[in-house]
C-alpha cells in the first residue's frame, strides 16, 4: 500500500530547517514519526491542519528514540487522541513516568529547560506500544519495520516504510542551508553514546537497500553515499577528541574549538541550525564522557 509522507518543519526555536516530524497519511488516519518538542506543538498542529487533520485523527505515534526533541510532546498526543505510541522498549519507562529523563537533561540544559522543551506529560501506559530487537508492525494497513540501532542513544529505533528509513539521529545529521549543505555529522551529546554500537547500527542500516533517509534533523535526502561519510565523520570526531585530550585540552578549550568550527561555516542560517540541531559543545562533552569509559 502506498502512502504519502509529509515532513512537517516545526520551527523550532523560530529556525526552519532544524527539527522535521514526518507525517504518513494513511486512510485510517496519520501516522507521526518524531512529533517534537512540546515547545512547537503549536507548529505542529498546523502542520497537521494544512494536511487536513485534527489531533484526534492520530492513529500512533512512531518515536525513534525518546530525547526531548524527539518525543516531548508525545504523551500530549496520546492523550488528545488514544494513538498507540511505539518506542523502544528500554525508553517506554521513561514515557510512562519522565521523572527521570527531565532530571538527567536538566543537569545539561539547566534553566533553559523550559524555553527548549516546555512541559512533558507522561504518556499514559496503556497507549505505550513497547519494541524490542528488530521486527515489523501493521498499522493502519501499513507494514513498517523497525530496528534496533544503539549508538546516539541506547534505546534507538529506526523506522523502515519500504526503502525509506526514519533515522532519528542514528543517521547524523544533515542541514540545508541558502547556500551551503552541512553534514552528515554524528550528534553525540552525553549520556550514552557508543561508538561502537554505532558503527554497527550503520552496518545494519547500509544492509537494508535503502534508497532514502528521512533524519528528524532534517530532511529527504538519497542513501547512496551518506553512510560512509557519516563514518568517516565518526572517526575524525573520535581522532580529534582522543588527540585534544592527549595534548591536555580541557572540556572548555575543546567546546570552545567546536564553536570555532562552526563559526567557519560561511552561510549564517547555517550556522545557527547547526548549533539548534546538534551543540556543537555538548557532542564533546558526550565523546569526553564515551572515551572515559573506554579507559575505566
């Protein structure tokens, strides 16, 4: 059954071109991947409405893994609508009772919880649709497949409807800009990224045939050679971290070199979806916190 797949950008932080929410139309109603923030849930009610829908058409929710601004606002969809709301099974507890996750991104974000993210509403068990390993689902007369792929986050799933595939951030990120394209780069912010676990999920993924990638950050964009520069952006993030720290480089002195990097970047909208997308800053702190642990 075919269907029509709809990125809807929900403007976050007043940026286009930063977080997508996907939109699949099916006849018994849509299906979202990624719905965002709640902080752009307005925008996302809009995006719903120049579809033709309303909240309460929603038949599930797809959710590649459970980052604020992946899923903060699923818990309101689930209880405006009754959608079943599908994630990984080692991120549904945090779901359930997001006590937990708002404490671990407030040690990150601190007071600007609010601004980024708003509200977080538990989402109500009974909606919580949870996946483990790899497999398929039927919903809404679609067969969607789903795989586990850890890395940026442990409880990360990509989304499959043919040889479309609803990458998260497991794919990177890619940005369009006026002028210039930017990625694919590896966000890896704290806690739990893996390299290694990475680097297999893309395995997995380049096994699949896949012929486009949908990232939440942001856009369609043609498989054929995105995976192996995502690898080799992995491995100079990795090299280049490794080599600050030999030399004594400080977490500051290494964020402040990230921003530098950025600032480079000529197009100017650019620069500031790349800092929305993925802090520049924070994927440090996350490679830092990895490399740790490989040491320990």
């Amino acid at each position: 059954m075919a269907a029509e797949i709809r990125t809807l950008d929900l403007d976050f932080r007043g940026q286009p071109g930063v977080i997508a929410c996907y939109l699949i139309a099916t006849s018994e109603g849509p299906l979202l991947v990624d719905p965002g923030p709640s902080t752009c849930r307005a925008r996302l009610l809009l995006g719903l409405a120049d579809a033709g829908y309303h909240p309460a058409d929603l038949r599930a929710v797809l959710l590649t893994h459970i980052h604020l601004d992946h899923a903060g606002c699923a818990g309101w969809l689930a209880a405006q609508s009754g959608a079943e709301v599908y994630v990984h099974a080692a991120g549904a507890p945090h779901l359930a009772d997001p006590s937990r996750l708002l404490r671990s991104a407030e040690r990150i974000y601190g007071d600007q919880m609010d601004v980024l993210w708003g509200e977080v509403p538990p989402t109500d068990s009974s909606s919580l649709r949870p996946l483990s390993g790899d497999g398929q689902v039927q919903i809404a007369g679609l067969r969607l497949g789903y795989l586990d792929t850890p890395g940026h986050a442990k409880h990360h799933l990509t989304w499959t409807l043919g040889s479309v595939a609803f990458t998260g951030d497991v794919a990177g990120v890619r940005l369009k800009g006026s002028s210039q394209e930017l990625g694919p780069l590896p966000p890896t912010p704290p806690p739990d990224i893996d390299l290694e676990a990475w680097r297999a999920s893309i395995a997995k993924l380049r096994a699949q045939g896949l012929t486009e990638l949908r990232p939440t950050h942001f856009g369609a964009y043609p498989a054929a050679g995105h995976f192996q520069a995502l690898l080799g952006a992995l491995d100079r993030a990795e090299r280049l971290v490794r080599a600050q720290l030999a030399a004594g480089y400080d977490l500051f002195r290494q964020q402040r070199e990230a921003e530098a990097e950025v600032e480079v970047v000529a197009d100017p909208e650019l620069r500031r979806r790349w800092r929305l997308a993925s802090p520049p800053g924070m994927s440090v702190a996350g490679l830092n916190r990895w490399l740790a642990g490989q040491t320990q």
